[in-house]
C-alpha cells in the first residue's frame, strides 16, 4: 500500500488536455500534465479526431505522474471532464466513424431553428429539455449530420459525448451523467431522462445512447487492462461516470452539492476562457431562451449562457494590431463586438465582427480596449439573462453587490479582470486554482473511490478561495453605449 494516495482528474477541452495529479486525501495540487489536440475546419466547421482525445489522455496522464514523481500504484480513481456538446459517432467496434463535430461548429444553425420550429417553437423546448437548440447544442449537430452525411449517420452504432468517448475507453461502460447529457437537447432536465419523443423527432435510436449515471461520480467501473496499458496504470484504478466541463468547474469550486442552499445563487461564476461562460448551481428548474438549462454533476440545475467568443477572438484582435494583450487601452467611443465565429448568446451563428466609432485619433490600444468591452459586455449580458431566469431581478442592489467569482484563463489577465470590474460594477474573487475543471474532475474521482460527496471533498479542499478586489462604480456610459449598437446592429448580424 503506498504511503500517499493520489487521484486524477482530466480535463479535455477543446485545444488541449491536462491531467491534475492531486493528493486524495487534502486536495493539494501535485502536479499537471499537459498534451495539445488539433482543430480543423473553416468557415464554420470545427472538428477534432476523437483519437487524438485518447493519446493526449495517455501523455498528460504520464506527463503529469513523472511531475509528481508518483508511482502509478499510487493512483486510485480518475475521472475525465470534456468539452459539452460534441457529437461523436462510432462504428460497432467503438472507432471514430469520421472527426467529432465540436461545440463551436456553427454549421447546423439551420438544422437548430428548424427544430425548434418543428417541437412548436422556443417554449415547447424549454419545457422539455431545459434550453432550446442552437448550433452548439448535440442534437443540431446529429440533425446536421443526418441531412449533411446520411451514409454515416446510418453507420453510426453509437453516439458519445467527448467525455463519454474517454469515459468508456478507460472502463469500457457506455455511461453519461446527468450534467453533459443535459446540454444534448435531448435529455429532459425535469424528469432526469432522455426525452423519447425528442428522440423519435431525431431519428434517433436509444439503444445508440450512453446509460445516464445517477450523478458524475457514480463509479462507472475500473481501469480495462488495454486502458490501463495505455496509461500505464493498475487496472483496478477506479472510473468516475464524470461530466462536462462546465459542471466539472462547479464541482471545484464548491458549488451545489448534498448540502447545496434552495434556489439560491450566491456564487455566479463567469469564467473566460476561448468561450465565456456564465453559471451559477441552484435547485430551481430555470427557463429561459437565451440560457442553457443544465443538470449540475449532481442532479440539481447548472443554468448557463455561453458566449463564442472570448479571450481567443480578443487575442486575433491584439494578433492583428502587432499589440501584446496587455496593451489595451479604454475604447474611447469605439464599439467593437468581436464575434468572429458567430455567436451563441445572444444566438446569432451566422454573425461576424463590427467595428464602429473610428476616428483619426483612435489608437491601436483603444481598439484592443474596444474588443476587450465587447466581449465582457456580451459576458455580462447573458449573466443579466441567467439572474432573470431564475426569478431574480439583475437591477436589485441585493443582487448586484453579489460577488463574481471570476475563473478561467482570463482571470489571470490584468486588463480582463479590470473590463470586467468597470463593466459589471461588481466584487470579484478570482480563485487561487488555475485548474478548476481537472480539480472538479479530481474531486469526482476522490468520490468514487469511497462514496463522499465530491462538492463537500473540493469544498474542503478549498479550491474555490481566492483573492477578493473590491468594486468600483459601474461604467454606465461604455455599457449603454455597446447596448445601444447591438440593438441597432442585430438585424444585420443575423444575416
């Protein structure tokens, strides 16, 4: 028996993969290992090879033991949290019958408004699902399959989320949990399933789907000898069923859980990554059309707006003006929305960029500063869309003086963090932990090694505590000013 026990938690994004390699016992941080993943596609295609999935797991798991300088056998459980939404199609012998569509394809925007028109319009899907299609949701995805490549849609022998494609490479059980099921568009949220009518509308086969785990630590089984071959772990290694990545990120930072507080949201999260993400757990059911109503790793409610584009379309931006991202300025009447792969919230999939405002003064530092606002700007929006969908007012000082917890790779950027405080006139706490998907994935992992509850274990753990920034008064005139352009803007956009 080693002295130390270890845990490992994935985190399988869209561009690359890392494996935290963390005590189990107090949660420290041993080490990361990391593995890149290519993306291919133009226009609006984004596709990834499942299979390259596989070997970045296999690498960042060994990167990050020989960082800890941990014997395998110390490893007792891992669980894998993945990108939501990608639909991966399958043959009979379990291999990629063509590259996974990833979340940010926005080639079946058509296929999404179609299908909400079919069910009978927004409504109809949110009392079913929770959320209503748009491109990035998996049931546009398979739609836009069957009408794009009908040949192998009816080869498909099975359908996988990237998170259930590792789950069942490593313990070879097809098994999703609640949380990444709920981002499909074919999952009912309300009655914790998968939807048979929405189903029969996608011509979609149940016996091609995952079993839905209670919760994303359930323990799906353990390490297969190939796995744990790969790996290079013992094949008694235990496998959470394990989530998306979104619901992972809840999980470290101590979000909902056994213990978790009513309809509460104390914590809305805003997390900048290449996408922006706003989410907050609670136990009511949310409905809205502009918010993804999603199953928490745990069977509550992640309602969350996301946002294409964030901290990758500013980084082309400064890319394009020869500037460092630090060297950003205020946008000094600019407006810039830089949707450059369309946008989902609001839902505008065919949008590209605008810029308005130029003058002969404005500066390369103000229109990165202008790119930085619109991106926030669109950030906070859809935080204002969540807060309404779950019955509270966004205006109410009460709710307004709510500390933001910021996270994501933005979170670590200087003028981020400060977009974000003149904008939203709010506190924020930007955690210690930079690895708050693979902690969460770790702690989901901790929990099916001996059954505790993985919220209270990264509670404990104390993942979610960071530094505090006090607030300063809200930049009213560069928020109206944006909103005023989108309004006036959005007809064009759609086009």
């Amino acid at each position: 028996m080693p002295e130390r026990t270890v845990v490992i938690g994935v985190d399988s994004s869209t561009q690359s993969t890392k494996a935290a390699v963390v005590d189990a016992e107090h949660g420290t941080l041993l080490a990361v290992g990391r593995a890149s993943h290519a993306v291919t596609g133009e226009g609006g295609a984004r596709e990834t090879d499942p299979e390259q999935w596989w070997s970045a797991l296999a690498t960042a798991v060994a990167d990050g033991l020989a960082r800890a300088a941990v014997p395998p056998a110390a490893v007792t459980g891992i669980a894998v949290a993945g990108q939501q939404h990608g639909l991966v199609t399958l043959d009979s012998a379990g291999r990629p019958l063509r590259p996974a569509l990833l979340w940010n394809d926005t080639r079946s925007a058509p296929q999404a408004a179609a299908l909400t028109e079919k069910l009978g319009g927004p409504a109809a899907w949110l009392a079913r699902t929770g959320s209503v299609p748009v491109a990035s949701m998996t049931a546009a995805k398979w739609q836009w399959l069957r009408e794009a490549e009908p040949a192998v849609a009816a080869r498909t022998a099975a359908v996988r989320l990237p998170h259930d494609f590792l789950t069942e490479r490593l313990c070879g059980a097809a098994v999703t949990d609640p949380g990444d099921a709920s981002g499909t568009c074919w999952y009912d949220t309300g009655s914790a399933a998968y939807d048979p009518g929405l189903l029969d509308l996608l011509g979609l086969d149940p016996a091609l789907l995952p079993a839905v785990a209670p919760t994303a630590a359930t323990r799906a089984g353990t390490l297969t000898r190939a796995a744990a071959d790969a790996l290079g772990l013992p094949p008694g290694v235990a496998v959470a069923a394990g989530t998306g990545d979104n619901m992972a990120a809840a999980v470290g930072l101590g979000l909902g859980g056994a213990e978790g507080g009513g309809g509460l949201l104390d914590h809305p999260v805003v997390s900048l990554g290449t996408s922006g993400t706003v989410f907050a757990a609670t136990r009511t059911r949310p409905a809205s059309p502009g918010i993804a109503g999603f199953a928490a790793a745990d069977g509550g409610y992640l309602p969350l707006g996301c946002t294409l584009n964030c901290t990758l379309a500013v980084d082309r931006i400064a890319g394009l003006l020869g500037l460092d991202r630090e060297a950003a300025e205020p946008g000094d009447g600019l407006v810039l929305l830089p949707y450059l792969d369309g946008e989902r919230t609001p839902d505008l999939p065919l949008a590209t960029g605008l810029l308005t405002g130029l003058r002969h003064t404005t500066t390369p530092g103000a229109l990165l500063g202008a790119a930085y606002e619109g991106a926030v700007f669109t950030v906070l929006r859809a935080l204002d869309e969540l807060l309404a969908a779950c019955g509270l007012d966004p205006a109410d000082p009460a709710v307004r003086n709510r500390p933001l917890r910021l996270v994501g790779g933005g979170a670590r950027g200087r003028t981020w963090t400060e977009t974000v405080r003149r904008l939203s006139g709010r506190p924020l706490v930007v955690p210690a932990a930079t690895e708050l998907v693979a902690l969460g994935a770790a702690a989901l992992a901790a929990a099916a090694v001996t059954g505790a509850d993985p919220v209270a274990l990264a509670t404990a753990w104390g993942a979610g505590a960071g530094r505090e920034i006090a607030p300063v008064e809200r930049d009213e005139e560069t928020w109206q000013r944006i909103a005023d352009v989108l309004d006036r803007a959005t007809p064009a956009l759609l086009t």
